[in-house]
C-alpha cells in the first residue's frame, strides 16, 4: 500500500495517484477485510470473492437481481474476513453485524435471510465477480459523491472496491472512465489493464 499507480499512454506514464486502500472480499456481497498487502494473480486478489451465498436455484446473493445473482437484503450487514489474513484462500470467516464470528457460517446466513435453502459456497465454475476481477475507485470520485450527499456517511466498501487510488487534487470525478483502454503498473510488478467502467453494464 502506498504505492504509486501510473497509467500508460502510448510510451508516456503518468503517475495518476497512489495506492491508499486495498479491500479483499471472501464472500461476495458482505463487507470485507482491509489489507496491506495482497497477493493478485490471473483471477484477481487471491481469495477475493471466492466464496458466496447460493440459494437452491444456484444464484448467488447479491444486492442486485439477474440471471446469476439474487438480491438478498442483509448481506451487507455483515463482513468476511480469512483468519489472521492468510494468503491461503479459506474457508473464510462471516462475522455479525456487531463484528463477532459466527461458527456455523451457514446456519447463521439462514437465521440472517430468513431463508432456509441458502449455503456459504466456494466458486466453482461460474465466477461470482459481477463483470472483472478487478475494481478500481478513486477518492476524487468518492469525494464527489459525499458532496453530492452532505451529511449522509458514504463508506467505500459500499462501492464493493480492491482498490482506492489517492488523486492528486484537482483531478476530476470519474477519472477512472478516461482509463479505459490503458494499462497501469502498480509498484515494481503488477499491471492491469482497465477494459470498463463499473457503471457500464
């Protein structure tokens, strides 16, 4: 964490801001961990979104309906976590609204929901990520949106993001729409390329 982000144009870098947060989320749709460090492969952050709620039908808990995802009110009211942040990916822990872990992470989703065909369940086949594997936000669009809001708290899990990028001031909200289409290189190492806006599908 820390580190700068520099997206490429053509041969030119431009440092666009630096990395202030990483965010991992073990089950998709609950609140996640807040880390260091974090290993990332061709999936994305190891162990991120790894594991979901699935009903009976094979649909995944979600704020939102569609044909994979299900919207089951609640799930955000809860967090996930690996224990002691390992890097090895699960079975991760569900904690309460009040942060304690639960010890049967599926018996408690069912009490929770209100539901009682519903499992925590590791990805399979059919990824749980809504559109990639990656998800960008910056705090000048963040900002944005708490004006935009005075007195309401916006915290940034709620945008679901790996990533929080620290831009420089004046830059403008929704800058991460003119990334699309460059890639980045985040410390000595990692390169991502940005392929779309999360508000474009």
């Amino acid at each position: 964490m820390g580190n700068d982000l520099e997206a490429d144009v053509g041969a030119v870098a431009e440092n666009v801001g630096v990395i202030e947060g990483l965010w991992r989320y073990p089950i998709k749709s609950t609140g996640g961990e807040r880390l260091r460090s974090v290993a990332v492969d061709e999936r994305g952050m190891v162990g991120d979104r790894l594991f979901a709620v699935r009903d009976a039908e094979g649909r995944f808990g979600s704020g939102k309906n569609t044909r994979r995802f299900r919207r089951m009110d609640g799930l955000l009211h809860l967090s996930s976590r690996y224990p002691h942040s390992t890097a090895e990916p699960g079975p991760p822990e569900l904690l309460d609204p009040h942060g304690n872990v639960v010890a049967d992470p599926t018996a408690f989703l069912r009490g929770h929901l209100g539901r009682d065909d519903v499992e925590l369940a590791r990805e399979g086949e059919i990824p749980h990520f809504d559109q990639l594997p990656l998800s960008v936000l910056t705090t000048a669009t963040l900002d944005r949106i708490r004006r935009e809001v005075p007195g309401v708290p916006v915290d940034e899990r709620r945008f679901r993001p790996n990533i929080l990028v620290r831009t420089p001031p004046g830059t403008p909200a929704f800058v991460e729409d003119e990334w699309i289409g460059r890639e980045a290189t985040l410390g000595d190492t990692l390169r991502i390329e940005f392929l779309r806006s999360a508000s474009g599908a």
